[in-house]
C-alpha cells in the first residue's frame, strides 16, 4: 500500500506491507518545513526534513526489539496517528537550535 500524508508541512511519502504474522513494514521519508522553537531563544523558526524511516507497526503489548525497525504498537494501523507521533518527535527534539543562536555559540568558543 502507497503511503502520502501531509501535516504541518511535512508529508509522509511511503510504501507499507503487512507481514504473515499482522504486523505492517512502513519504509520511506519524512520530508518539508515545519515550524519548531529554539530550544536555547525560544524563537519560533522553519526547520528542513529529510529523514529516511523504517517503521514495524505490531499489536501491544511487544517485548522484542528490532536493530532494522523503529518499532511502533497500535492495535490497527493507523499512518495519520504515526505521522503525528514523528512530528511531536521533531518538535521537541533538543538539536532544535535557530541560525542566530548557532552563530552566537560559534563566535563565543573563539
């Protein structure tokens, strides 16, 4: 199944098969513009995506792990719940540093 979600600027563009144990293989990219806060100013700024994702959906409770997949539980699958999930991840992802605070960083070390 072709996966092609947009949110808050960004979109999904995937492909997912469902394995012969229920479980679902999602491989893609998250790519676009979203809008994060610098975590040293607080300034809202727009931050490029470009990730590459490799995601096993399986049914709760899962106690495996996985050195290929992010491994992600949901009862069913549900791309519009996963893609929200990755954008909260980006939000408050602490490499979240604007230009102006990244300059001021490299001017203080010399």
């Amino acid at each position: 199944m072709e996966i092609n979600k947009t949110k808050e600027g960004l979109t999904l563009k995937a492909d997912s098969t469902k394995t012969k144990d229920g479980e679902y293989i999602i491989t893609g990219k998250i790519t676009g513009d979203i809008e994060v806060e610098c975590v040293k100013c607080l300034k809202p700024f727009l931050k490029h995506i470009d990730e590459d994702i490799k995601f096993k959906v399986v049914k709760p409770p899962y106690n495996g792990f996985d050195e290929e997949y992010d491994i992600i539980e949901q009862e069913k699958l549900n791309v519009d719940e996963i893609l929200e999930s990755e954008i909260e991840s980006i939000k408050n992802d602490f490499s979240n540093i604007c230009e102006s605070c990244i300059k001021e960083e490299f001017n203080e070390e010399f």
